[in-house]
C-alpha cells in the first residue's frame, strides 16, 4: 500500500512554513517560494520523521517517498 507523506517547509531566516501532502508516488509540489534556505521535513505514518535542514531553494523541488526510509518500529 502506498502511501501519502506530508511535507513542511519552513524558510530559515523568516521562519514563515508551508506545508503540501504528496500523491501516493510521493510527488507534490509547493508553489511561492522565494529563493533562500529551507528545512524540509517530512512525516508518513509508520515512519521515522526525517527533516533536511538548510537546503537551498531556488525553484521548486520534488521529492519521492525514499527520502523516509527508516522505519519507526
């Protein structure tokens, strides 16, 4: 069963957040970003949550549900 991951944004300097739910291929998508430093964090049931501090953004970025990968149990 796949599954949907959502997924928070939070721009470093301003600390202002987003957040976006993948489709179950773990797409999504974020749209307004202006260019700087982000953690990106990203939580599915079942799964440790995992979070890429300071990541540089310039567009918008995509991510596949790989990036969770280690289970929480």
């Amino acid at each position: 069963m796949r599954r949907t991951v959502s997924v928070k944004i939070t721009h470093e300097g301003t600390l202002a957040a987003r957040t976006a739910t993948s489709d179950e291929q773990g797409f999504y998508q974020v749209l307004g970003l202006v260019s700087g430093d982000y953690t990106i964090e990203a939580e599915v049931q079942g799964f440790k949550n995992t979070a890429v501090p300071a990541s540089r953004c310039a567009w918008t970025k995509t991510f596949a549900p790989t990036f969770l990968s280690r289970s929480a149990r």
